[in-house]
C-alpha cells in the first residue's frame, strides 16, 4: 500500500515516484490527468542523470520527470469574438522562418483571427520584409538567437520579455504579455476570462502558467503550454536593464540545463514576482480518452501544444470556435470530438489530422 502523500510507482514508467497530495490520488483513480512536472507545492522531482528522455504515460513526452495532477475546475465559455476587438494581451510566439509558411501562417488563418492586428508578435530570424503578404497582421522581429531549442530558445525567451516590455510602454492599455510556442493552439478570449480574475494588490507582478518542470536544482514553468506575465512582471524583470536581463536568462539557462522555461522562472522567482499556476494549459499531447474528458471538464480549455498541422489547427478552430459547420453524420469516436454540443471530426484518425493519439497507440507510433 502506498502512503497517503505518495503516487504508486505504476504511473511512472522507470519507477520513480513522487510526493503528492491525497487529492490528487482520489482524481486520478477517477481517470482526471493533467500531466505537470512536480508534486503539489512546489515539490519538484529531480531528473536522473541517466535519463535524457521520458515519456509521460498517456502519450505525451517530455525530457523531464512527470507526477500527475488532477484537472483543475471552473467556469463556462462564450462565444469566439472578432479579430478587430480591444484586447488587453499582447502575444508573443517562438519560431523561425522555416515554420512561417506552416505552422505560423496556421496560427494566422485560425485562432490568430481572434486576435487584433499588431497583437501577434512572432519571434524568429527574420523580420517583415522576409514574410509572406498574408501574415501582414503579425508583427515579425528578427533576432540575433540561433534556430535550435537549447541556447537559441533561451535567447528567444528573453527577447520575448524584451519585445513585451517595448510594447506595454508604447501602449498602456495592454496589461498582458503571453508567450507560447508556435505549435500552440490558443482561446484567445478564453484566456482573457482566465486573467480578468487575477489581482495583484501588492504590486508584485504576476506570471501565470503551469508549474513543477524541474532539472539540475531549477524548478519552474511548464512552458508548453504557454505562460502569461503582467505588465508590473514584465517591468520587474526589466528593471535591470534590456541586456542586463538578457544576460540574467541566458546564465540562469546554462545553470538549469538550457530549458529556458526553468530559467526565466528562476529570474521571476529573484525578482520577488507572485508565481501562479492556471488550469486549461494542456503543455502534452494527449490520448483521445485523456482529450474528451479535457473538453468535459467544467474548467474551459485554454491552450493544446504539439498542434503541428494545418489540419489539427483548423479541427481545434472549428470545434471551439465554430469554424464551419458542425458535423451531422455518424460519428466515429476515433476521429470525433463533441465540446458543449458541437460535434467536429478530423479527416482521419491519425495523429496528423487529429491532435490526439489513439487510446490502443503504442509509444512507437506516439514518437513518430
């Protein structure tokens, strides 16, 4: 029998185990996860140095070790709004040329239509003249960080915050900076329901995501999912100066194994600023069991990452924003999703169209 603040080993794949609230153990044997790096309070596994990779046991991946957590529950969502609405977030998105044409220009035909234009920012290696006509409602800055996911990511966080930090000071309506990568699908307004509930009475600022990713004595963001900053956060971690903090990220990133959404909280966390976590952030890819209870959950879905293909954006817009119209022919489980009585089914019921895996995949064809 385990002990009432421990998971059973059976959830981690290499026998590592956790320490976790009873809580949690009740919502999982309910079949309710969310996959988040550390146990709850901020209690952190530490990574093997044997271990490179590590596959959470729904189907997700992550370099990192994993305890499972119970789906959070709140409020109902609204219809989607229309690109020329206010918005009080700016965002601002990971990537580089060689995705502009797929992943980016996805993200502009889909839920970045919901967004007002100059609000996307997309940081890659080059700027405006480089882009493609139609993604003229994106802001592009070329930065001087390399194209890979270690050093090159780590400087791209940290030109993320610098880019906000110019923005809210020319515009200060905006209240909100939001980073994510650019194979995340995102609610916008969903989003904007979530932070109009976060106060900061004490001026501390306020960095929202999902915490618990844990290497080398770091401990932090899940950045997958993406992670929200206020304007007083943003201005916190500035303070400094532009290349002061540019220098802080990138040596809080050889510190914490280059994951740059470990480093960046390591400086959140000096600077003194209130770190809280959010639920609806879905950093993994799921299997279709574990995504149709997500859609279930009385707590609205804000963001899925891994989303890859035109095709699994265009599924997610139509199911959340009713994006087309709503399927009314059999449906196969395999490549259906129901969310609040609109009914969407993907081309096939592969991982390509679909952006889930099937229940019965194995973890060879979840790596491909």
């Amino acid at each position: 029998a385990n002990s009432d603040n421990e998971l059973p080993s059976s959830f981690f794949p290499r026998g590592k185990r956790c320490g976790a609230a009873s809580a949690m153990r009740a919502a999982l044997s309910a079949g309710l996860l969310l996959l988040a790096l550390a146990g709850a309070h901020g209690m952190a596994a530490k990574r093997s140095p044997h271990v490179s990779r590590f596959h959470a046991p729904w189907g997700g991946e992550t370099p990192r070790e994993v305890a499972l957590l119970a789906l959070p529950q709140t409020q109902k969502a609204r219809g989607a709004g229309l690109r020329r609405r206010s918005s009080r977030i700016k965002y601002f998105i990971t990537s580089g040329s060689k995705f502009f044409d797929t992943r980016v220009r996805a993200i502009n035909r889909t839920w970045g239509q919901e967004v007002p234009h100059g609000d996307l920012t997309v940081l890659g290696d080059v700027g405006a003249q480089g882009v493609p006509a139609d993604l003229s409602a994106m802001r592009f800055v070329a930065t001087a960080c390399d194209d890979d996911h270690s050093v090159g990511l780590c400087c791209k966080y940290a030109e993320g915050v610098r880019q906000a930090h110019a923005q809210m000071t020319a515009d200060p309506s905006v209240e909100w900076a939001y980073f994510i990568d650019d194979d995340v699908y995102v609610r916008p307004e969903a989003l904007e329901r979530a932070l109009a509930h976060q106060e900061d009475p004490e001026d501390k600022g306020v960095v929202i995501g999902i915490y618990g990713c844990a290497d080398r004595g770091c401990s932090g963001l899940c950045g997958g999912g993406g992670y929200a900053a206020s304007r007083r956060a943003i201005e916190k971690a500035i303070g400094g100066g532009e290349e002061q903090f540019q220098k802080a990220e990138m040596d809080s990133c050889n510190k914490c194994g280059m994951w740059s959404d470990i480093a960046i909280t390591e400086i959140y966390r000096d600077k003194h600023i209130d770190l809280r976590s959010i639920g609806g952030l879905y950093p993994w890819k799921v299997k279709k069991g574990q995504f149709d209870q997500m859609l279930d959950m009385q707590e609205e879905p804000i963001t899925f990452h891994y989303v890859e293909t035109q095709e699994q954006m265009e599924f997610l817009h139509s199911l959340f924003a009713g994006a087309g119209k709503s399927h009314d022919g059999d449906v196969d489980p395999r490549r259906c999703a129901s969310y609040r009585g609109r009914v969407v089914c993907a081309q096939s019921e592969s991982s390509f169209d679909a952006p889930w895996y099937q229940d019965d995949a194995t973890e060879d064809e979840m790596m491909m």
